[in-house]
C-alpha cells in the first residue's frame, strides 16, 4: 500500500467525573475515608481552621468541574490551583488541571500535573493513560508505552491503554506489537471504529492487503461515513489490482471528506482517482 489516510485519535481518558468520582474527590478534601461498603464513615472532626480550609478547596474543586465541563480551562486551572494552594495533597485537583491544561495545549505543565498525581495516588490508571498520550505529544514514545504498560499492570482490561500503546508502537516500527494491541482493544471494545482502521493500517504496512480490507469493512459496519476507511480500503484494492473498486472507494471518501470541511484529503483522494483512470 502507498500513503495512507490514517487517523491515529488518541483516546484520552476523559470520561469526566461520575459520582463515585465526586465522592471521593471530596471525601479527601473533607478529611472523610471510606474504608469498605460495609464499614461506617469515619469522620475525623477538623478545627475550626481546618475545616474552613477543606470547605475552601472543594468549593474551588467544584468550581474547576464546573469549568471544565463549561469548556472554560483557563478558568479551571484557575480554580484547581486554588484548590491545590488549599489542599496541597489533593490529588484529584492537580488530576483534573492537567486535563484543564491538556485542552490548553500547555503539554509540559499537564506531564507535571499527572506526575504530582500518580506520586500522591499511584493506582490513578487514568493518569497513567493520559501522561502517557503527554509524553508521546512531546517526542517521548518509550516513555509513553511505558506509562499505558503501567496502567494495563493495574487494570488489565482497560481499552484505552491498548489502543493508545498500539499508536506509539505502530509509530515505533513495531507493526506486530501494534496489531497485538487493536486486537485486544477491539476485544475490550467490539464498536471501536478506529481501532480497525488502524490495525487495517497495520496490516497494510506488512503487506497483508486481504486482511487490512476485512478490517476496514468492519470499521465501516460501525461507523459508515468514516472516509478514513473508505480511503484505505481503496489503497489496499489498488495494491490487489482492483483498479474499479478501488475508484469507486477513493471517490466515496473525497465526497466524505468534502462533506467534513477537509478539501486537502479529498484532492489526495481524487490525484489518485485521476491517476488510476491514466
């Protein structure tokens, strides 16, 4: 197969905060642990100063929620920081700024946020996976890899961490290790569209045109207008010989692409549309 249209989305573990995520984020700003389902609360009673400190840094933590959910994240990181000056042990808060900071393109500042969390709570598998998509953004794939082999010792079924481990390897040159990965991604998470398209990549790079198209149609039986698919799987019909489905192909996704505001990959579609028809 010649280029590719590959797009490698990085899963973020932004699955923002449910409940239990909120109860223990402020049973740790309120000094409250809960030790088992079956055991009472334990409240330890703070002074008078502690408790208008612990009350300060979960109305801040509140706020930065609200913030991030608003989409404001110069706001959140305000907010969080203030948590943090509060409650300098709060794990959840510097968790929750480098997300802020992730969405401000501020890379260096989020690696240190997930780093100060994963020294106060190390069984964090989210932190994990997120500095681990931070330090493949600055250049640092090994350590990447590492960081989601590291969330995968503690939650070995956890999709994200396949998936985002199998694009530093892919990247890395470790086509095999990177096939390993979607697979079990896809295993974890049979709808993961892109997780086909990219172990159909992967097989292409390794010269296995057959069965990068059986992963292409099935990334396009759960997501049908994903041009990606439709593009790769023309670029594998060429390098079969099959000049008209791969036209066929290549024109559906520039018409998809058209359709997403993304003009430079449908004339890449259609140079080798025009080039096949020659």
């Amino acid at each position: 197969m010649c280029a590719s249209f590959k797009r490698l989305d990085r899963s973020y573990y932004y699955r923002y905060w449910n409940i239990m995520d909120r109860i223990r984020s402020l049973t740790t700003i309120l000094g409250i642990w809960i030790v088992g389902t079956s055991t009472p609360l334990v409240v330890s009673v703070p002074s008078a100063r502690s408790a208008v400190v612990w009350r300060s840094a979960a109305e801040y933590f509140e706020q930065g929620l609200d913030r991030i959910r608003n989409g404001d994240y110069e706001a959140a990181v305000s907010a969080f920081t203030q948590a943090i000056e509060a409650q300098p042990n709060l794990a959840s808060a510097y968790y929750n700024r480098a997300r802020a900071l992730t969405e401000l393109g501020e890379y260096q500042a989020a690696f240190d946020d997930y780093t100060q969390t994963l020294e106060l709570d190390p069984q964090r598998v989210a932190a994990y996976i997120n500095r681990g998509n931070i330090r493949s953004a600055l250049g640092d794939r090994t350590g990447a890899i590492a960081d989601f082999s590291q969330a995968l010792e503690l939650d070995p079924a956890e999709p994200d961490a396949y998936y985002n481990r199998a694009i530093d390897r892919f990247e890395q040159g470790d086509i095999e290790g990177a096939i390993e990965d979607y697979t079990q991604t896809v295993e974890l998470e049979p709808n993961y569209a892109p997780a086909y398209l990219n172990r159909g990549v992967a097989w292409g790079r390794l010269d296995e045109p057959n069965k990068a198209i059986a992963d292409f149609n099935r990334a396009l039986l759960v997501e049908p207008n994903y041009a990606e698919a439709y593009g790769n799987r023309g670029l594998a019909n060429v390098s079969l010989g099959k000049r008209r489905d791969a036209i066929s192909d290549l024109e559906k996704a520039a018409e998809l692409f058209r359709a997403q505001g993304r003009p430079d990959d449908a004339q890449l579609a259609l140079q080798i549309v025009e080039r096949l028809r020659n």
